[in-house]
C-alpha cells in the first residue's frame, strides 16, 4: 500500500486562519500612508522655519536687534526683510514665506492664507490671528497643523507647537 503524502484540508485551513490574522494585525500600518506623509511634510516645514528663524535671530543680534520690544524690519540674505520682535520673526503672514527663501512669486504659488485648508491648489496654508500661526498641508484635516507662538519676552524662544499623530492627519 502506498502512503500518500500531502496537506489535510483542516492543515490547510489553520495556516489560511492565521495568514489572515497577521494581515489583519498589520494592515493598519500600512493602510495610513497618507497620514505618515503629511506628518513628515510638517515636520519638513517645522524644520525649516526653525533653521530660518535662526538665521533672522542671528541677524538680528548681529544688527543689535534682538531685544526690540516693538516689530523691526530685519533684512535678511535675499535682501528682503521681515517682521520680528526680541529678534525672532513675529506672527506677520508674508514673514514665513520670505524667511524660508521662497520667492515672492513662488510664495504666491505654494502658500495661500485662510483659517482652514484651503480648496486652492496651493501647497501649504497658513493663518494669522497676530498671536500665533498655523500651518497646514493643503487638503489636510482641520486637526493635521502645527502653530508657531512667537517671543513675548526678551530671552524667550518662540514656541513651534507640536505635530499631530499620523492618526489625526
């Protein structure tokens, strides 16, 4: 007699259950790319804020502005100026644009201003309410921004807010 070799149909059955249960598990990792994205992009532009933003500071020193306890026009490498306050750039819309080095041109490409993401299709919006500014990617949540605080005392640094779980973007 020969003996047959081979799967039985409940061997079969157990390996399929538990593939499915490993697909399920790890699924939601994957399914989320979107949201990763967009966190990665804020922080992308969390970052170059803060390097800008250390830059003017820089500036500022160097020009013996840094303890302004009014807004001074601080002209930056481009030869454009902006808005800061303590040497910092203050919540002025047009300074965010001009700090990051983008062009006027391009800025009134990329970034469009509005207190919620906007339906233009402009990369990146941004608000002022003249004590913070928030950013967001186009198209993103409501929840899915960061805010830049700026100085309010001499010695401070501004506070750049923190970016959201990839589950609220």
């Amino acid at each position: 007699m020969q003996k047959q070799q081979g799967f039985t149909l409940i061997e079969l059955v157990v390996v399929i259950i538990i593939l499915g249960i490993l697909a399920v598990t790890a699924a939601p990792k994957f399914i989320n790319l979107q949201g990763d994205a967009r966190v990665s992009a804020l922080n992308g532009l969390k970052a170059s804020i803060q390097g800008a933003n250390t830059l003017v500071y820089s500036k500022a020193a160097l020009s013996g502005l840094e303890k302004s306890t009014a807004a001074t026009p601080v002209t930056i490498a481009t030869g454009e100026t902006v808005s800061t306050l303590f040497g910092y750039m203050d919540s002025a819309e047009d300074n965010f644009p001009t700090a990051i080095e983008i062009s006027v041109e391009l800025a009134s490409a990329d970034i469009t201003t509005g207190n919620v993401a906007s339906t233009s299709n402009k990369d990146w919006v941004l608000f002022s309410d003249d004590s913070t500014v928030k950013f967001w990617q186009n198209g993103a949540p409501y929840e899915c921004f960061f805010e830049y605080t700026p100085v309010s005392t001499a010695g401070d640094v501004p506070d750049y807010g923190t970016i959201p779980d990839a589950d609220k973007c």
